[in-house]
C-alpha cells in the first residue's frame, strides 16, 4: 500500500477531521473513499438510474427530428 502527503490549510483539515469522525471512519479511509469516489470514470448508479426515465425528453438528431421548429436567424 502506498502512501501520500496532503498538504491542507486548517479550515480543509477540519472538514476532513469532521467527516471521517461522523462516518465512523479514519482520516485515511475517508480520504481515499473521497478519492475513488470523485475520480471514478464512471457515472454514480443513481445517474444511470435515471436513463430512459423521461420519455418527452428532447434529444438532439432524435428520429423524430426537433420538438418546435428552429428559430429564424437575423442575417449579417
């Protein structure tokens, strides 16, 4: 297992100290659960949850082409 060096101001270290206290946790775990939770390369699962969910959603090249009609532009 590797280890770092974080360098924190104090209001940044309080907020670490304070999170892992209310999670139950040590500084170090909550620090690298925050890590693989922020860097991640995948979407959270109750993002992918939402796919499909909103079936009069307009999307853009849909077959069905655009929901109202392109708004006339003023020529140069």
């Amino acid at each position: 297992m590797s280890q770092i060096t974080l360098y924190l101001d104090d209001a940044t270290q309080a907020l670490v100290d304070q999170a892992a206290h209310a999670q139950g946790v040590s500084k170090s775990r909550w620090v690298a659960e925050a890590i693989r939770r922020y860097a991640a390369q995948e979407w959270p699962q109750d993002c992918l949850t939402l796919a499909g969910r909103f079936p009069d959603f307009p999307l853009c090249g849909s077959e069905d082409g655009p929901s109202a009609p392109d708004t006339p532009r003023v020529g140069f």
